[in-house]
C-alpha cells in the first residue's frame, strides 16, 4: 500500500512533470513523501480501519509481524499481527455500525507519525470521544508499534495537581540540567529540545517556544488553555520536586509532531502514567501553536468510558454535541 502511495507521489512530481502545489509558505512538509502519514490516511480515512471488517484487515495487513498495539484503553497491549488484527475487528464490532473516526490532526511524519481524532455518528450528526495515536513504521514500511490513548470522561482538572503533591510530598528537588540554548526549526526537534534538553528545568526557556495565541488542550481539564499566560501557569502549576517527564518516541515530523511519554513519581519506574502529545507549530514563526496531551487511565478499562461506549458506541461518551462545534478536535 505504502509503495503504491509513493509510486503514485514520484510519478506526479517527476517523470510526469506535473508540480503538486503548495499551500504553505515553505514546501518541505507538503512536497516530501511522508510514509507513515500517508499510510494512516489511507487505513483510517479510505479502507475505514476503525469502522468496516475490511477495513481491519487492510490494517492487520499492514503490521509487522511483531507489532505491539498498546491501546490504552485497555488492561493489557496486544502483541503480534494476528493480536493486532482481532482487536481492529473488535473495534469495528463495537462500534456496531453506528459510527467511524475522524482525523482532525495528523502529524508530517515519515518514519512515524500521530493523530488527533473524534468519533463521529454514522449520520454524521454528532461527534463524541476524543483522543490521540501514535504510530511507528519498521524499516520495511509496516507498523511496528501503536500508542493510543481516549481522553478520559471525567476530567479531574486541578485536583490532578493535588494528588501528585500529595504523592510527591517531602520529595527533594534535583538542580536544573544544564543545556545549550537552541531554536529548532522542526516540530520534532522543537519537542525534543524541550524534553530531552531543557527537561523543564527553565520554564522561560520553554515559554520562549510558543506562540502567544498558543491553544493547549490538556485532557485532564474540561476548558482548552489560550495564551502563554495560562500555559505559563499550568508549566508551573506541574513543575515541583518528585515529577519526573520521561519522552519516549518521538516522530519525525517538521510542521506537526507526535511523541510519547511517561510521567515517573518519587522516582518509581515500575508505577508510570502513559501519554501522549501533539504538538503543531505555526509555519511562519516555527513556534508552537497548538498542542494536544492526553493521559492514560489508572483503571482499565475506565469504568465510565467502558459504560460510554455501550450505551453510546457511536460517539463513545453519553453526550455528543454537533458536528464542527469543537474545530481541530478542540
């Protein structure tokens, strides 16, 4: 599938001589062939992965043998293609017909790459469940490893803050790690700069990298954070001692980038919080404009979300609102 997306790509930007055009102001991102991009895009939005039997099975196909689907949602990742195959099948099941998924964001990613996405009503009426996957390619082009994360249906907001106090209390704050200022031009290099360089220990450094309209989805709050004033407060909000933010994948992309973590407390490895992020920069400014975080759940399956998605399996919550109301997947 992948080398027919890329045939198709050569064909029309050489030997036919025909120019695709461009709708940025730089053409890097629009004019590379971005292998993983394409890939889901045509799993997710064309054979309909997440909603059609044949469209899980074009999925499965396009595994590696050894794949691992950590899907989040549940207690235990699914390991090995035909693993992988079946839960895409269940997933379909699930859903009973009553509704598909929309991507809202994709990263220009090539060897891995994230989206955002809503689960829309087969009426495309109402929209629903949110989330976040990240996706990484084998040297042979199939999928090797998925992260996917459900925003959770009851959003804690602060007390989220208080509980990691209170988990953390008496924990010793550790020096800043010391780094090279830099300015990344690309929003995977921006996003690892931040976490594997700057590692939180210069909340300045970090506020220089966003966007003054910068809107920051945090899916452990209900309302998305606008401006750098209120993504400055929710930073420190979330900087004290016994925190540990540990990056773990990172995609390739240069507009828009997807990466997972772990969150570590009082320094236990065994006992981690999973996520996800999203981060898309402004084309012009390569700052950051927009990001997406999303949680994974202590309980798995969550309880409401599991009660959701039967009452609901469409939309995956128990109140869609209409359709375009939340743009971007906001």
């Amino acid at each position: 599938m992948v080398s027919n997306l890329k045939g198709i790509f050569d064909s029309l930007t050489s030997s036919s001589g025909i120019q695709i055009p461009s709708f940025n102001t730089n053409n890097e991102s629009i004019d590379r062939f971005c292998q993983a991009r394409e890939l889901i895009r045509s799993l997710v939005e064309e054979e309909k992965c997440f909603s059609k039997e044949s469209g899980a099975m074009a999925f499965g196909e396009a595994c590696a043998l050894d794949c691992i689907y950590e899907d989040c949602f549940e207690p235990q990742p699914f390991v090995g293609k035909l693993a992988v195959t079946n839960h895409m099948l269940a997933k379909v099941n699930q859903r009973k017909g009553k509704g598909y998924v929309r991507i809202d964001r994709i990263s220009d990613g090539s060897s891995a790459c994230g989206f955002a996405w809503t689960w829309v009503s087969s009426d495309g009426k109402e929209e629903g469940l949110r989330g976040t996957t990240f996706i990484e390619l084998n040297d042979d082009g199939l999928i090797s490893y998925v992260r996917e994360i459900p925003e959770p249906i009851y959003k804690p907001g602060d007390l989220t803050v208080e509980l990691l106090k209170a988990v953390t209390k008496g924990a010793v704050a550790s020096p800043p790690p010391p780094y090279e200022t830099k300015t990344p031009r690309s929003a995977s290099q921006v996003a690892k700069y931040l976490f594997n360089d700057v590692q939180g220990g210069d909340i300045d450094e970090s506020m220089r990298l966003f966007e003054d309209s910068i809107v920051y989805r945090d899916f452990n709050y209900e309302e998305v954070l606008r401006g750098t004033e209120e993504v400055r407060k929710f930073i420190e909000d979330f900087s004290f001692p016994g925190i540990e933010f540990k990056p773990d994948k990172f995609d390739d992309g240069i507009y828009s980038t997807c990466f997972t973590w772990e969150v570590c407390l009082n320094g236990n490895t065994e006992r981690t919080v999973k996520g996800i992020s999203f981060y898309e920069l402004d084309p012009v400014s390569r700052k950051i404009k927009y990001v997406r975080d999303v949680p994974e759940s202590s309980i798995k399956p969550p309880p409401l979300g599991n009660l959701a998605r039967q009452i609901r399996p469409g939309v995956g919550i128990f109140k869609g609102v209409p359709v375009g109301s939340r743009p971007g997947g906001l």
